[in-house]
C-alpha cells in the first residue's frame, strides 16, 4: 500500500511538473526574443511559478505547424489567423503582444507629401497582396480622396529585407514594410509619410489596436488557465522592463544585431511604443470595425471562412 501510494504521489509531481512548462515557438531572430530574453534573465517564469522553455524555429509556417501539432504551447501571431481557425472549428485563443505596426515609408528628397503624390510610382509592399498595412492604405485612401491606391501605384510585393534594402539604396522611394524594418531606416532620411494613428482615425479607430498577439490552444489553455495567465504576468513585467529600464537595452544591445547607436535607439523606442497598455471590450469593439474594413479591402480570399469577428478567441485575463 505505501510503495502504491509512493508512485501515485510520484505521478502526480511528474504531472505537475509536465503542467508548469510552457514551450514558446519563436522566429530565431525575431523581436520576440528581445522580451522572452529579459524574462528569463529576471527569472521571472520562477517567480510566477513555471518554466519557460524558448523554441526556435525556421519559419513562421513552421511555428504555426508546431504549434497545431502541440510541438509548442503557444506563439506570436495574428489575430486574424486565429478567427479564420476558429470558423474551421479549430479553437484558438489570443492575447495581445504588441500593438507595433508597419507604416508607408518615404523618400524625404522625393517630393511625396500625400499618397496622391504616389500615382505613377512603385510601392513596395512586404507583407504580400493581402498585408493588414496596405488594405489599411487602400481603405484610408478611398475614405480620404475617393481613391483607391491600388489603382493609382505600381504595387511591388517583396520580401521586408529587400525592400529595406532598396529603400536604403534609393532605388526605391515608397514601402509598406515592418515596423522594425522602418526603425532601421529613421536615421537615413527616410520618413513616414502618414503615421498609423492618423490612419485609424480617419477610419473612426479610437483605441490602439493590435494584429500579433499571444496565440494557443483553447482546450490547452482552458485545462491550463494558472499557467497561461502566469506567463502573461510574466511577459507584463518584461515589458515593465523594458519600458523603463534603458540598462536592460544596453544588455540586450548585441542581440539585436544594430549597426549603430541611432538604429539601436530606433528599435527601442519602436518597441515601447508598441506597448499595450490596457486591453478591453473597447479595443475588441475597434477590432471588430478593423475587421469590417479588412474583410471589405481584402474579401473572401483573405478572411476565407470567417466572415465575421468572433470576440470568443480574445483570451479573458485578468492581470491582478
């Protein structure tokens, strides 16, 4: 009896312990890291009683893979993803991340004040035919001068390290790309041309919205809340960090791979101000116009089965 009360006590540690890590899948350079970094140097995951285990991978295709196969428990992406699952009745939840968004950069030497400026000329896209910045674009321009800017450019869909490269060349005087991708280009007399938040506007967006989150299974998460809600405490207190600690960015620094103090301080304020600082009913009621404005600039293809925003896949965390 003792030895089979012994092994059940046994079991019950392994399981315990099999419950409290949680694997991340990450790109290997991605900006993730950055954050997952000062969590696991603070020890933070000890501190809110799991275990961090960071993963990388190759590819964002191979994340969402590890991710559906349960090879990791979570990942950074989009929400749209995640509804477009849960119309294929795959649950999924997600959390916000980052609220860090691409923009349309310019030239400064090329004569383009408003995107009317932009007919005739090449626009570099990075994020593809369906990327959330360009029918943002589209739909901003059809708001503002009737227009839509797909009809009046050349659009060029490239991957983001070329076109940042050409707009680092001059061989290119306007690109949608990442965020971080245009932080490295602040320095190099190359400005945006109209800011994100003057777009949300214009589309009657009141709050700052956000297209990447944290991103899980709903049965894993349901069975797990204590360890999800633990890690999002976590990652809280990372950002906290980094948000006011300019020490914290100096240890980081070479991990970011930055050419140089101004690309450095570029990133670092890009990535603040990417930081959500409250997540409510009334970001998921902006995200539900932003989804209406998508669904309606990029149509069935992009959406594919989801043709509505279902507010179930926001995961409910209370942070205190």
């Amino acid at each position: 009896m003792i030895h089979k009360l012994i092994s059940i006590l046994l079991l019950s540690i392994i399981s315990l312990q099999a419950q409290e890590n949680l694997r991340i899948g990450v790109l290997a350079f991605g900006t993730v890291n950055w954050e997952l970094d000062v969590l696991k140097h603070h020890n933070l995951d000890k501190k809110y009683g799991f275990d961090l285990d960071v993963v990388e991978l190759a590819s964002k295709n191979a994340q969402l893979v590890s991710l559906q196969s349960k090879d990791v428990n979570m990942i950074v992406n989009d929400w749209i993803w995640v509804n477009t699952q849960k119309a294929k009745g795959k649950n999924f939840s997600f959390y916000p991340y980052s609220k860090a968004t691409g923009t349309l950069l310019v030239n400064e030497n090329s004569n383009i004040n408003t995107l009317l400026d932009l007919k005739g000329k090449h626009l570099g896209i990075a994020g593809g035919v369906y990327d959330k910045t360009w029918l943002l674009f589209r739909a901003y321009s059809k708001s503002k001068y009737d227009i839509d800017l797909k009809d009046i450019v050349n659009p060029l869909f490239a991957s983001a390290p070329i076109l940042y490269k050409k707009m680092q060349d001059d061989s290119l005087q306007a690109a949608i790309n990442f965020w971080h991708f245009n932080a490295k280009l602040e320095s190099k007399n190359i400005k945006a041309l109209i800011e994100i938040s003057e777009i949300l506007k214009e589309l009657d967006i009141q709050k700052d919205v956000s297209f990447v989150g944290w991103t899980f299974d709903t049965k894993f998460a349901n069975e797990n809340k204590d360890l999800i809600n633990a890690f999002l405490k976590a990652s809280k207190e990372s950002k906290e960090i980094l948000k006011n600690s300019d020490e914290e960015w100096n240890r980081i620094k070479e991990q970011m791979s930055v050419k140089n103090d101004k690309e450095f301080e570029a990133l670092k304020n890009g990535y603040k101000k990417g930081i959500i600082e409250e997540f409510d009913e009334n970001s998921i009621g902006d995200l539900q116009k932003v989804f209406k404005i998508l669904l309606k600039e990029g149509g069935d293809k992009f959406v594919e089965d989801s043709t509505s925003l279902d507010n179930s896949i926001f995961w409910n965390f209370d942070s205190k």
